[in-house]
C-alpha cells in the first residue's frame, strides 16, 4: 500500500479583531466628550446670557429707577418751588381779594332794597363766585390748589353766613322801618284821638307780625326779635303818643286810668314826667307866641327903617352948604310906608313927615345944640344904640342940629355903612380923642360944652377924611395912634386942644362958677358950704347929710364917710 | 422756598447716586473682562480640538494603511496556503499512482478531502484578512469621525467664545446705561437740592 500522507490542514478557526469594536466605542466615549465640551460651554453660554439677562435687566431697571427717583427729586423741588412761589402771592391776592369782596358786599347791601330777597344771591353769583374762580385758575401745583381751595371753601363759607346774616339784618331793619311807618300812623291818630288807642295797638301787633312772618329773608332769630321790638317799642310809642294828646288837649288831665291799663308800656314817673313836659311846653309855647310876635315886630322895624332909609336916600339931597332939597314925592313914599307897616312904619313915617314939614318952615333958622351934637357924634360909633337918619331927623325938627350938621352926619352915617368904623379898635380910639378934647371927671358937677363942640368938630372932620384915605388905601399904619404927635387922627384934633386953664374955665362957665371952690388947685363943689371929698367929686347926684356930714350918691343909694370913703 | 428734610435727602441721594454710577461703570467692566477671558479659555479648547483633530486625520491615515497592509498580507498567505495545498494533494497523487493505484475508489476519497481541506484553509484565511480590513477600516472611520467631531466643537466653541464676547460688550452697555441713570439721577437730585439756597 502506497504510503499516503494524509492532508495536512493548518488550524481552521476565524479570530475577530476588537480593532474596529474598540475604536468604535473610544470614538463615542471622545465624541461624547467633545458633545459635553461643546455642551458645557453652551451651557455657560447659556448661564452667562442668563446673567446677563438679568444682570441688564436690574442695570436698566436700576437706571429707570434712580432717573425716575432723580426727576421726582427735580419734580417735588420744582413743586415745592411753584406750591411756595403761588401759595406766597395767592395769600396775598387772597387778602386782597377779601377786602374787595367786604367792599363790594357792603356797598350792595347799603345800596340794596331791603326787601329784595335775591340781593345775596346775585352777589354770590355774579360777584364771589367768579372772583373765587378767578382767584383759583392761577394754582397749577396740587398743594397750591389745596390752599386755593381752601381759601375758596373758607370765603365761600364765610359769605354763605354773612350774607345770610346781614340780609336777615337788613330785612329785620327793613321790617322795622315799615312797621315804623305804620307805628308813626298809628302815634299821629293816637295823638289826635287817643280813645282810638286799643285799636291802634290791635292793628300794630296785627300789622307787624305779618311784615315780619311775610319776609323771604328774615331768620326765625332776628324775626323773633324784631317782632318783640315792635310790638314792645311800638305799643309804649303809640301809648306815649295817646297821653301826649290826651295831655296837649287838657295839660292838667288825670291820667292814672292810662297808669293802670298800660302800666307795662308807660310808669308813672313818666306819665309825670309827660305832664310836666306838657304844661312847660304850654308856657314854651306862649313865649314863642310872644317871641314871634316880637320877631315880627322887629322885622317890619327893620324893614320899615330900611323903606325909610331908601326914602330918604331917593328924595333927600343937599347942596354943598348943607342945605337940604326934598323931592314932593317923599311925603307919599313915607305914608305908604305907613302903610305897609302900620305897626313899625308909623313912627319913622310920621318921624319924616314932621322933618319934611320942619323943612318947609321958611322961617326956621337952627343952631347946633352942643350936647346933641355931641351925643349925635359918638353915637356914630355906638354897636348898642347906632345913629340913623331917624335920629337925626328928630333932632333937626326938634332944632337941635342944623341942616349942616343934618347932612354932614347922615353922610357920615352912609359912609360908616359903607366903611364900617365900629369896631372895638374904633371905640377905643374915639374915646381916646374925646378924653384929649373933653374934659370930664374932675369930681365937681359941671359940662365941658365947648369941649364937646369941639369933639364933634372933630369927628365931622375926621372920620370922612379917615374914610376916605381908607378907601384909596392910602392910610398910615399910625392914622389912628393918639399918642404919636404925628399921626393923622393927632393932627385932626389939633385945631381943637385947649389948655389947662382955658378947659376949667369952659368946664366953670357951665355952673355959673357959685358953687364951686379951689383949694391948693383941686375944684371941689360946695353942699351946704362943705366942699366934697375929691373922691366923690364924679358922682352928680351927691347928697350931704349935715347932721353926720356922711355922703351919699342918689343914683346907686351907695353911702360914704365924711373923708368919702366908701362905708 | 423752603429748606426742609427732603433738601438734605435729595443732597444725600445724590452723592449716593454718583457713587452709584461708578460702581455700575467699575462692575460692568469687570464683568465683562471676566466673560472676555472665559471666552479666551473657549477659544483655547478650540485650538486643543483642532490639534487633536489633525491627530485623529493622521490616525485615519493609518488606520487605512494597515487595511491596506492587511488585505495585501492575506493575499500573500493565500498563495502561500495554495502552494502548501498543491504540493500536498500533488505528493498525495504521486503516491497513489507510486502505488500504482489508479485514482481510483480510496485513492480519490483521499485526494478529494485533501482538496476540500485545502480549499477550507483557503476560505478561512480569506474571510480572516477580510476581518481584520473591516477592523482597520472601522478604526479609520472612528478617527474621521473623532477628527470631525473635533473641529465641529472646535468651531462651535469658537462661536460661543464670540458669543462671550458679545455678552461682555452688552454688560459694559448695560453697566454704562444703569452709570447714566446714576449720574442723571445724581444730577438731578443734586439740582433739587441746592435750589433753595439758590432760590431763597
């Protein structure tokens, strides 16, 4: 048998090979790594956006916040700014605005119809209220509106209640003012008819709770009080007025039946006092009858003087030597002068018909009288007793002046009343000049008449020389000084001085020079061969008691020693 | 106008309010540089997965040079496992017919299995090298893939670092809109308080 080998087959058997499975699996294991990597930085990625997210968010937010909180900041200073800026001027426009308002409500209520109703209404509305509007629009901050508001609630409120007030005020006096009218119908017909009392009271009480109840305005307050006033003051006026008519008609008339009925509106002592009042008043009135007629008397003098000096000024004239034409129609105006005034013009009309028919006496041939002429002269300047042509047409009928002096002094009168010389200044001076020319007072009876001749020579010249300088305004501020040797009123009485010796002796001449004597230069008059005490040697009307030698003056009843001193 | 505890307030509020604002500017520039060097550090990964990325290329390299290595080894054996099989089946036959068998009945059995273990052999040496080539080719597909997968991230951290940027810039914008804010307020809050005194 052919040896064989047998077939030598090398070990069978497939190996796998963890090659592929082992880099499969690192490369997921790396690429799961790579994913994390990536994932963890996405992740942070994320977180940080996140962050930054909300990290922008609370900047912007903090930003908005603190800018916002800035801007209130800005904003409540500039508000606070604006609330004190308005709030500072709106007090002042606010007091301001008050004021006006008082003004404006009081001149309405002063110019109101007290019994129109709608007074405070149509103030509020036309007047407060726009003005608070007004007043309001210029606030523009909320604290200053806050003010404006409040003055707007405070001055409404206020003139809600004064309104009110003073509208029921005004309606109360208006109430008062038509019962008052009432109330003094009431008094008059009281007055005249006092038995008509009850029924004036029933009509007052009626009358005045119904003007009272009817107003629109009037509160229960005043209302109530006003009627109380009225029905009080009311019923004791026109109780008053009843016994004041009751007393007008019998002074003395017994009034204690009204003391007992009416005791509550009128007392006693009042009722006294009434009664009292009326019987002084009946005397008053008898005075005033008397004063009036005296009045009327003194009237229709005055106007009768004032007819008579036109008269006289209308007819009478005088040519240069003094002699006095009368025009015819003199004696008609006289006697209608009459008259008209029969009471007053009387006297000066007959006064003037008696100088008028002096005047027609062809025969008459006057010379001064010294002593009228005298008087006639100061009374020139006398305020209590003045001369008038009256006057001096008396004293030229009576032939105490001649027509020289007539017209000479009723010039002087026209010119003093013209230019008046009356004053105490005047006076003064006048009796300064009449003391320098007249000699009076050396305690022995007697008249100086040439002094008083001369005196009223010097007046006629002086006072129209005087006058007339005065009125060309030319007069020297010593016209009028007596003592200055210079001055014109010196002057004019220069021509009329006399002496000592040639003054006694003129001053004898009057008293025949018996009864008088001359001791050591003193002139003393004689009482029964006793001269008297040079104290007494003033008073004319001495009276010697020769059984004490006392003295006595018959005019004032005064006694004196026998040395003349008083007892 | 009045001087009251709110002018003092406002005094206050407004230096807190200038301090505040530094502080946002000094906060935000922080924050923003600490976002700028996290973005550095991502950028930083993106280098390391770009290098390892190029490794991974080489790897790949490789990996398809042993494939090659391995296909052309098996092709080597496979010849050599023929020769072996022909010179045995070839010594088998010279036996037999040294024998004088004819190829005949045992003779053939024996020749035919040798035939058939030869082409087993031959078979599993095949399917063993073509084995170890899908190994090979799976490990150079695994390290594309890893070389791939690397420059991805890589890129994609480089976006987010960008990103990281981006937020550091946006928190110094924020951090400089809250400072304006602080400085407005402190301004205005400074403003209300000195008017009063200037008002006054």
């Amino acid at each position: 048998m052919a040896n064989i080998r047998a077939f030598d087959t090398p070990a069978l058997g497939l190996k796998p090979t963890e090659t592929g499975v082992e880099s499969r699996a690192a490369t997921a294991r790396r690429v799961g790594g790579f994913y994390n990597q990536e994932a963890s930085a996405l992740q942070q990625l994320g977180r940080d956006t996140e962050s930054l997210g909300s990290f922008e968010g609370q900047q912007i937010k903090q930003a908005g916040a603190k800018v916002g909180s800035g801007i209130e900041a800005a904003g409540d200073a500039y508000v606070a700014y604006e609330d004190h800026k308005e709030i500072s001027h709106g007090a002042a426009v606010a007091s301001d605005m008050f004021v006006n308002l008082e003004k404006q409500w009081n001149d309405t209520v002063k110019n109101a119809d007290p019994n129109d109703p709608s007074v405070a209404a149509k103030f509020k509305e036309t007047v407060l209220q726009p003005s608070l509007d007004k007043f309001a629009e210029n606030f523009t901050t909320e604290n200053s509106q806050k003010f404006a508001d409040g003055i707007v609630n405070r001055y409404r409120q206020h003139f809600d209640t004064k309104t009110a007030a003073d509208t029921s005020t005004m309606a109360g006096i208006a109430a008062k003012q038509n019962a008052t009218q009432t109330i003094n119908s009431l008094s008059s017909a009281v007055y005249l008819d006092p038995s008509s009392l009850d029924t004036a009271i029933d009509t007052l009480t009626h009358s005045a709770g119904h003007i009272v109840d009817s107003s629109p305005t009037i509160d229960a307050e005043t209302g109530a009080r006003v009627k109380s006033e009225l029905n009080q003051k009311g019923i004791e006026s026109l109780v008053k007025s009843a016994v004041s008519g009751m007393i007008e008609k019998n002074p003395n008339v017994d009034l204690d039946a009204i003391q007992k009925k009416y005791g509550q509106y009128i007392n006693g002592g009042e009722l006294k006092m009434f009664q009292r009042a009326a019987q002084t008043q009946a005397k008053a009135n008898k005075l005033a009858d008397k004063q009036l007629e005296t009045y009327q008397r003194q009237q229709q003098d005055y106007a009768a003087k004032s007819a008579t000096a036109k008269v006289v000024s209308d007819n009478f004239s005088a040519d240069e030597n003094g002699n006095i034409t009368i025009k015819p129609g003199a004696i008609k105006q006289a006697l209608d002068i009459a008259r008209k005034y029969p009471e007053a013009g009387a006297a000066p009309a007959d006064t003037m018909l008696k100088f008028i028919q002096s005047q027609q006496n062809q025969e008459r041939k006057v010379v001064d009288n010294p002593a009228v002429v005298t008087d006639l002269s100061n009374r020139l300047f006398d305020p209590n007793n003045p001369l008038t042509e009256m006057d001096l047409m008396r004293a030229s009928t009576k032939g105490d002046i001649s027509d020289h002096t007539y017209t000479k002094l009723k010039g002087m009168i026209g010119d003093l009343e013209t230019s008046p010389l009356k004053g105490p200044v005047y006076q003064d001076t006048m009796k300064a000049a009449h003391s320098t020319l007249v000699l009076t007072g050396v305690g022995i009876p007697g008249k100086d008449d040439v002094g008083e001749q001369n005196y009223a020579k010097f007046v006629q010249s002086f006072i129209p020389q005087y006058i007339a300088k005065s009125r060309a305004g030319t007069l020297e501020p010593n016209a009028l000084d007596v003592k200055d040797p210079n001055s014109m009123i010196s002057k004019a009485m220069q021509p009329f001085r006399r002496g000592l010796t040639e003054r006694i002796n003129d001053y004898m001449s009057s008293l025949g020079g018996a009864a008088v004597t001359t001791t050591n230069g003193v002139t003393s008059r004689l009482y029964g061969g006793v001269p008297a005490p040079a104290a007494l040697g003033g008073i004319a009307s001495l009276q010697r008691n020769p059984t004490t030698g006392e003295w006595r003056d018959q005019a004032t009843g005064k006694s004196y020693n026998k040395d003349g001193s008083p007892k | 106008m009045v001087i009251s505890s709110s002018t003092f307030s406002n005094a206050g509020g407004a230096v807190s309010d200038l301090f505040g604002g530094i502080g946002d500017i000094l906060q935000g520039g922080l924050k923003a540089k600490g976002l700028n060097i996290q973005a550095e550090g991502l950028r930083l990964k993106a280098t390391g997965d770009l290098a390892e990325a190029t490794n991974y290329d080489r790897a790949t390299v490789l990996a398809e040079q042993n494939k090659q290595f391995t296909e052309t080894s098996n092709a080597i054996q496979e010849s050599q496992l023929d020769r072996s099989n022909y010179l045995q089946i070839g010594g088998q036959q010279a036996a037999i017919a040294g024998a004088g068998g004819a190829a005949s009945g045992s003779a053939l059995d024996i020749l035919a299995d040798s035939a058939r273990q030869g082409a087993l052999s031959k078979q599993v040496l095949g399917q063993q090298g073509m084995i170890t080539e899908a190994g090979y080719e799976e490990q150079a597909a695994s390290y594309k893939t890893l070389a791939d997968t690397a420059r991805t991230t890589a890129a994609g951290e480089q976006n987010i670092a960008n990103e990281t940027d981006q937020l550091a810039k946006d928190t110094k914008s924020a951090s400089d809109i809250a400072a304006i804010g602080s400085f407005a307020s402190s301004a205005l809050k400074g403003a209300a308080a000195i008017a009063p005194f200037l008002l006054i």
